[in-house]
C-alpha cells in the first residue's frame, strides 16, 4: 500500500513537468475533484450515508474564500481558511439536523440543504452577486503559473489524501463502517452513532471545502450554480465510478470523470447525458466501481466479499 | 387589509395545489412500492414540455389547449409505460441506495434529453380565452387560470383518496407495502400493482406540468425551482402517508404566499426552516408512521 502511493506521488509529480497546458488544466481539476469525490464517499461509502449534499460545502467554500478576497480585501491565506472554517460550520449546522436522520429522509434532507445553500447563493444579490458570480479571484504571484499551482495544489490534495487514509484506518473510521453494516448493533456495543455520523458529516463538509477553495483560484471565477444538485451529482458520480468504499476510489472516479469530461466535451455538449448513462450501467453491473472490478479480479477468489474489507 | 389577505389566500391555495400534484405522485409510489423517484421532477418537467408541443401543433383550432391537455396525459402515460418496462421494475427489489442513485442518473438522462429535443429556451403555451380571464370583487383578484389549478388539484387528490381508501385495488396496494411476501400467495399479481402505480404516480406529475403550463414559462429551470418546497412538503408530511402530504402541502403553500407577503427573498428559505423545525421533534413527520422511518 505504502508502495502504491510512493508510485502515485512520483507519477502526479512528472506529470506536472512532461504534460503541456491543457492536460496540466485538467490534472489539476482532477487532482482538486478527488477532495470531492473523496467527500462523498467517505459519506457513502464508509458511513452508508447517501448524500446528494456535497456540492453545499465546496459552494460554501469557495465563496467564504471569495467575499473574504473580493468584498473585505484579506490576504490570500486567512482567505483560504476562512472559506474552511465557513464550510466546516455550515456543514455542522446542517449536519446537525441531516444525521438524526437515516436512510431515503437524510437522502432528500441532503437535496433540500444543497438547493437551499444554491437559493441563499443566488437570491442575495448584494452580498454574494447573485447570478454573476464573483469573478477575478487571481492566485498570489508566487502561485500565478499554472505549474506553480498544480503542485500547490497537489501538496495539499496529497496530505489531504494521506489524512483520509489514516482516518480510515483509524478506530474511528472502523467505527464508522460498522455503522453502515449495521446501525443497530454498534449500538449496542455503546458506540454513538449520531456522534459518529455527525463526525463523518463534517469531515466530508472539510474535505468538499477543501476543494472549493482550490477551485475558486483555479478557475478565477465561481457561480451559485457550484452549490445546486446538479453540481452534487458530480461528486455522486465520481464517488461511484471509483467505487465509493475503497481507498483509492475517489482518486480512480475523480481521474476517469474529469478525463473523460475533457474529452466527450470535445465532440458533445450532452455530457450529463453520457455520465448518466454510465453511471446507470455502473449501479447495474459494477456496484463496486472500477476500483472493485481491478480488486476482485487481482484478488480472484470468490469467497471474498466484494465491498467489505478494503482499506 | 382584508382584501390583501383574501388575495395571498387564494394565491396560497393554488400554491398548495401546485405542490399537492407534485408530491402526491412521489409520496403514492414511496407509500406502495416503497421507491423514491428522484426523477419525478423531470417527469412533471417533460409534461409542460409536452403540453407545448401538442398545443403549438394544434394552435389553429379551437380547443387546443384541451386537447393537448388530454393528449400530453396520453403520451406520459405511454411513456411511463416504457420506462418501467426498461428500469423500474428492475430497480424494485434493489436496495434504497441504488434505487436512489438509478433514479438520480435518470434525472441526468432526462434533463439532457429535454434541451436536445426541446432547446434551452423558455416556452410559453397558448391559454385559452377562459383561462386568461380574472373574476374580479371589488379589489380581489382570482384569475381564473388559479382557479384551473385548484380545481385540478382537488379533483386529482379525492380521486386519488377514493381510490386508495375505498375500492378493492386501493386495498391491495395499500397492503403491498406491508405485505409484499403474502400478497403474491394470495394470487394477487403484484408487479402489475407497482406498474399502475407508478403509472398513476406519473399521471399525477403529469397533470402538475399542464397545471405548470397555465401559470408561468415552460423552461429547464422550472423542475429545480420547485425541488426544495416538494421534498420538503414530503418530509413535513410524512413519508408514504397521503393525507399528509396533503396537510403538509396546505401548510407549506399558506406559509410561503404569507411568507413571501413580509420576507419575499426568505420565503423558500421559511419551508425549509419549517422542515427542519418538524424534523427535529417529529423525524417521521406530521402524519407518518414512526416504523416507515428507513
């Protein structure tokens, strides 16, 4: 395991330096799409959670960078964790009310919080600019070459992907896929799950933040449309493309998402359309995405259970 | 004073109405098959759709609209028809977290299908002169086209309680939820009770697009608008209970056109506080049932 990620490191490193500009564009997309991918499975996939929320927190997020930028001046890094500390928050609030909750209620919960987060967005127009967005939000110099912030960027999508290794396979992250084997038992043996739920609720809000405030000067421009379902759906297919319960997961779905997005953009604007219909086949065929299909297939015995026991 | 409040009332009625159409069909199917379709708004969005179709087509003569009205019923009902024979009643017997992902790519599948077929544009249906007319007392205004909808709604939610609470197949389907292993003993097809449902539950979303139609612009965005306010209702309500969809969906149509009155950018803002209020005491809402919580 230790091994694979070294690999993984070296290879996103030469990848900055070999590919031209426009496959550096998309890396880094796909480098901060993984934190949002990650985000909903550590929801789904570890907590048995199914949220169609995520894109809340990566709106929430990359706006808290942008007024704090735009509308009272900060410099770039009390800007960046701004935008953390007001996605952890609104994560916290909503959590709050969406973890009491289980099954298809804290589904639609989820759907209400992200359209909700999208109308505040878009409706306050004199603070946040409603439809138009926020534009010019340009990275300090030091960061203005889009090489220099590809490896910002993939400084922090590293760590980020090293603390969710070590959350996973901390008690707390075996707490949590207890839960989402069975929700009853666990209790019994005195853990609380509302705890815990709210615990993975917020550590998936920190994570999608995380992303938003890479987006946000990765882009220079945002718009409400970040925070509506549409834009959750994103995280959604991602997750499951991947396969939302294994380690490597987001990584896999977030790099075939945003590959195939460059590409398919190219010949068609129906991009939802395709995305859609492969994750339909997905959900049929392959419930554990493609990272379960290579697991199963290197591992090739049949007494092993294809979801449970990855990290 | 009074005048304004018998205004925001009759507004809040249709309002009720509206979103009573849209959950109706969501809360028959969770109540009977135990499915949550996510993709029930693009369904009602596809209505309005084709609504303007058939009365674009038949604007030269004399009660189009009725006819595209009775047609669009027509063609959703067909088109319902096919997709249960591709995808729901393979989806069924899945697990809630499939069932929901499934359905959530048919939103995708769908929306997209509607701006290739239909264009981005916002549309607007030719109303007939009846619909167009505003029956005025003094300073009350109540547009006939309100009064289209209310009546729409009323007829479609004790059409629907009759047949659930006083006919031989609403007995039936009211047990498939709990029964689901005794009923097929019994003799009693079962997938044909899920396919009239979900049939039905269309046909409900459908008469909510044509009642859509007469109030405002055909457009993609008209499905998400109405996103927050129908979960919530469903939520508030109970889900699976009829009656309380209907409770909920007074409630929370009353509430927004007085809300809108005093707050008007807070007052989708308002349900969803409500929603969650009631979720916070009552997780299994107004009138559901504390078992029907998973």
């Amino acid at each position: 395991m230790r091994l694979l990620g070294v690999i993984l490191c070296f290879f996103w490193i030469i990848l900055g330096v070999v590919v031209g500009d426009f496959w550096l564009h998309v890396a880094t997309k796909c480098l901060i799409m993984t934190l949002f991918a990650m985000s909903f499975s550590l929801l789904y996939g570890q907590t048995g959670l199914l949220s169609f929320g995520q894109a809340a927190f990566f709106g929430v997020g990359a706006y808290g960078f942008a007024l704090s930028l735009t509308r009272f001046g900060l410099p770039f890094v009390p800007c960046l964790i701004i935008g953390l500390i007001s996605s952890v928050l609104w994560a916290w609030i909503t959590g709050y009310i969406c973890v009491r909750l289980s099954g298809i209620y804290f589904a639609i919960m989820t759907v209400v919080v992200t359209q909700m987060t999208f109308y505040i967005l878009f409706q306050w127009y004199g603070f946040t600019g409603g439809d138009d967005g926020i534009q010019g939000l340009l990275p300090p110099s030091f960061l203005g070459d889009p090489h220099a912030y590809y490896y910002y960027t993939l400084i922090i999508v590293a760590s980020a992907y090293f603390a969710y290794h070590k959350i996973l396979s901390s008690p707390f992250g075996l707490s949590l896929r207890c839960i989402r084997e069975n929700m009853v038992r666990i209790e019994f043996v005195g853990i609380n799950v509302r705890r815990h739920r709210l615990g993975a609720f917020i550590l998936a809000g920190f994570f999608a933040g995380l992303a938003g405030i890479l987006y946000a000067p990765f882009t220079r421009t945002i718009a409400p449309q970040m925070a509506n379902w549409h834009s959750s759906g994103n995280a959604v297919f991602m997750g499951i493309l991947g396969g939302p319960s294994y380690l490597l997961g987001p990584s896999v779905g977030a790099g075939v998402w945003v590959f195939l997005d460059a590409f398919v953009s190219g010949y068609t604007v129906y991009w939802p359309l395709i995305i859609g219909m492969i994750v339909f086949f997905i959900v049929f065929f392959m419930p554990g995405g493609l990272t379960g299909l290579v697991s199963t297939y290197l591992t090739s015995s049949r007494e092993k259970p294809i979801i449970i026991r990855e990290v | 004073m009074m005048e304004l409040i018998i205004n925001q009332l009759f507004s809040g009625l249709v309002r009720s109405a509206l979103y009573f159409l849209i959950t109706s069909g969501l809360t028959l199917l969770f109540g009977v098959v135990g499915t949550l379709n996510m993709s029930h708004f693009s369904f009602y969005m596809i209505a309005s759709y084709v609504t303007w179709t058939f009365a674009t087509l038949l604007q030269n003569y004399q009660f189009s609209f009725w006819a595209a009205f009775v047609l669009s019923i027509l063609v959703m009902s067909i088109f319902a028809l096919i997709i249960e024979f591709i995808v729901m009643r393979r989806i069924y017997e899945r697990q809630l977290g499939e069932q929901l992902l499934i359905t959530f790519a048919m939103v995708f599948i769908l929306d997209d299908l509607v701006k290739i077929i239909w264009g981005s544009n916002p549309l607007l249906v030719k109303r007939p002169d009846i619909l167009t007319t505003i029956a005025s007392y003094g300073s009350i205004n109540l547009p006939a086209s309100g009064i289209f909808v209310l009546v729409l709604g009323l007829f479609s939610g004790f059409s629907t309680w009759f047949l659930l609470a006083r006919t031989r197949i609403g007995r039936i389907s009211r047990a498939a939820y709990s029964y689901k292993e005794l009923l097929p003993a019994l003799g009693i097809p079962i997938h044909q009770i899920y396919l009239a449902m979900f049939v039905l539950s269309v046909f409900l979303a459908t008469l909510a697009g044509v009642a859509w139609t007469v109030m405002g612009m055909v457009d993609l965005g008209q499905a998400q608008s109405l996103l927050i306010e129908s979960f919530c209702v469903m939520v508030i309500g109970g889900m699976g209970s009829f009656a309380g969809t209907a409770v909920s969906a007074l409630i929370c149509g009353l509430s927004y056109s007085f809300a809108i009155l005093f707050f008007p950018g807070l007052a989708t803002f308002f349900i969803f506080l409500l929603a969650g209020i009631i979720l916070l005491v009552r997780p299994w809402g107004l009138m559901g049932k504390v078992g029907r919580l998973h």
